[in-house]
C-alpha cells in the first residue's frame, strides 16, 4: 500500500531545503527579500512541487535532477496567492496560518515580493545551474509551457475572471473555464513540467496533462467546498469569504452534495487517464484520491 503521507512529507522537507536555498543564493536579507522569504516559507502544501516530482517519477523513476524546477512552480503560487490576497483582490488577512504579505508587511511591499517571485521562478527555470542537470531544449519548453499558464491567458486569465464573476451567475461551462484557469492550468503546468523533464514522449505527457486538468478542476472544487464547511484552524485560512464577496464558486451554483459527486468524478477520470502507467504513477494516483478528502 503506498504511503501518501511519508511520500509527502519527505518530497516537502526536500522541497523546503531547496526553496531556502534559493532564496538565500538569490537575495539578501532586504525588506523585499524578508517578505518573499516570509510568504514562501509560511508553510503550504507543496502540491505543484510534489505533482511535478510525481509526475516525473511516473515518466522515468527519478525526480532527483528536477528539484529546482519545482520550486520554481511553488513560487509562482505563492506569488499568486500574496496577489489573490490583496486589499484590492480577496482582501483575505490569513494564509497559511499567517497574517498576509500586505498585513505582515504593507501593500506595496506585498505587491511587489509577489512582483519578485513571478521573476526568480524564471530566473531558475532559466539559469545555468538548473540547466546543467538536464538539456537546454527541455528548459525551452518548459519556460514556455509555465509562462502561458500563468499569464493572461491562464492564470491571470481567471483571477479576471473570478474577480468580473462577482455578484454574478454564471453558467456551468463559464465556472468550469473560470476553475481551470486561475488554478487548473497552474497544476497542468507543474504535471507537464515532471513530464517533459523526465523525457516522456509526446502521448504520455498529454496523458498526463489530462490527469492534471482533472485533477486540477477537482482541486478547486474542494477549495470551494473548504470554504464553505472546512475548518478555519486547520486549512490556515478564512472559511465563509466566498459568499461573503459574492464569488462564483461549485457549491453556489450546483450546491454542496453535487459538488462533492463532481469533484469524485473528476478524480476518477484522473485516474482513467493514466490506468495503463506501471506502478511508478502510484504517487500520481494517491494524490488524486487525497484531493477528495483533504481537510486543507
Ligand atoms: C490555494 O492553493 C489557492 C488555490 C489555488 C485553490 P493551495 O491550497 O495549494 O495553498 P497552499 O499552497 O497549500 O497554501
Ligand atoms: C486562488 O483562488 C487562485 C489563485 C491564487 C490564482 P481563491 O481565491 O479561490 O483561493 P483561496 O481560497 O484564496 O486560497
Ligand atoms: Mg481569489
Ligand atoms: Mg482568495
């Protein structure tokens, strides 16, 4: 039986190790680099970091020469959570159990260290020291794939998006596209990036892209489902802001046990997807099942 949990706790220790690391090599210890280092280090899941290992596990056995990429990909989350954050944004005070960038710091210096991390990730994607580990044409798409992903035509594509649905109704097919875009295609990028790391060919990594952006979707759905009965303490965040704002979410729209079917379904689709992969996609399909149940 595959132990999810001692597979993620030492896939976050690595991670945490390595993401210090980086920030200690990159920056000093200025007000700016307190406050990227503050919000990074608050103590997240992991998850893109640990789907993108994962995903190259899945592909090749080894995800030892990737560990930098897949900070990367965590620091472009935290960046958009410091953002998502944001008086102007969610106006949410607590992430991770902590106060937020902009109240730990102020505004500008919360705008700015989200500003910082968007920039280190691709200067890490794209440094010499990462690419000695693999080959340059790999980087190349790699850079490519997560830079449209979280650009206007992803990620920030669907913070618009969620931010214009406020107050509003929208239809099922426009609360999908909302769900993807400002957190599917992220968790898309991340499995591709394990993917094209660990040399898949072309069919596996579009296999895996389809586990992600089912996954992907059924992560949001659980986000909302959290943010109606999850438990403040545990998820490290405020619970009930979602109705608060008026936000387009699952459970307003389709309410709370369609939700939960929806998100079951969408998981098992993931699995579908990637039935024919041998054991070593085992991770991939523990994580899967833990996005139904988690707490946080
Ligand atoms: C929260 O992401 C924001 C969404 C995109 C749903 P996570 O639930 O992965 O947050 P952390 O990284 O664990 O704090
Ligand atoms: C966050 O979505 C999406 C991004 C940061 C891109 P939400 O606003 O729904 O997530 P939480 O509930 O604040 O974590
Ligand atoms: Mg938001
Ligand atoms: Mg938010």
């Amino acid at each position: 039986m595959f132990d999810l949990k001692k597979y993620f706790d030492e896939k976050r220790d690595q991670i945490n190790i390595c993401l210090d690391e980086l920030l200690s090599s990159s920056t000093n210890s200025t007000r700016i680099a307190s406050a990227m280092k503050y919000s990074l280090m608050a103590g997240g899941k992991r998850l893109r970091p640990v789907l993108c290992l994962a995903s190259a596990e899945a592909v090749c056995g080894n995800s030892d020469n990737i560990i930098r990429e897949a900070c990367a990909l965590e620091m472009i989350h935290t960046y958009s959570l410091i953002h998502d954050d944001l008086p102007s944004m969610d106006n949410d005070d607590l992430r991770r159990g902590k106060p937020t960038c902009h109240i730990a710091f102020d505004e500008a210096t919360a705008i700015l260290a989200g500003d910082a991390l968007l920039t280190l990730a691709f200067q890490i994607l794209s440094s010499p020291e990462t690419m000695s580990e693999n080959n340059s044409s790999k980087h190349l798409d790699i850079v490519n794939r997560v830079s449209v992903a979280a650009g206007y035509q992803g990620m920030i594509q669907g913070q618009m998006d969620d931010i214009e649905a406020e107050g509003k109704q929208l239809s099922f097919d426009d609360l999908e596209k909302l769900h993807r875009l400002k957190t599917g295609v992220l968790i898309e990028a991340s499995v591709c990036t394990g993917a094209v790391l660990g040399g898949a060919e072309t069919e596996k990594v579009e296999n895996l892209q389809s586990y992600a952006e089912n996954i992907g979707l059924a992560f949001q759905v659980t986000d909302d489902i959290l943010n109606v009965e999850g438990d403040p303490e545990i998820m490290g965040k405020s619970a009930g802001t979602d109705m608060e704002r008026g936000k387009m979410t699952y459970p307003s729209l389709i309410g709370i046990d369609k939700s939960k079917k929806l998100a079951e379904k969408l998981v098992n689709n993931a699995l579908d997807v990637i039935s024919h992969f041998d054991h070593r996609a085992d991770p991939l399909r523990s994580i899967a099942q833990y996005i139904l149940h988690r707490k946080r």
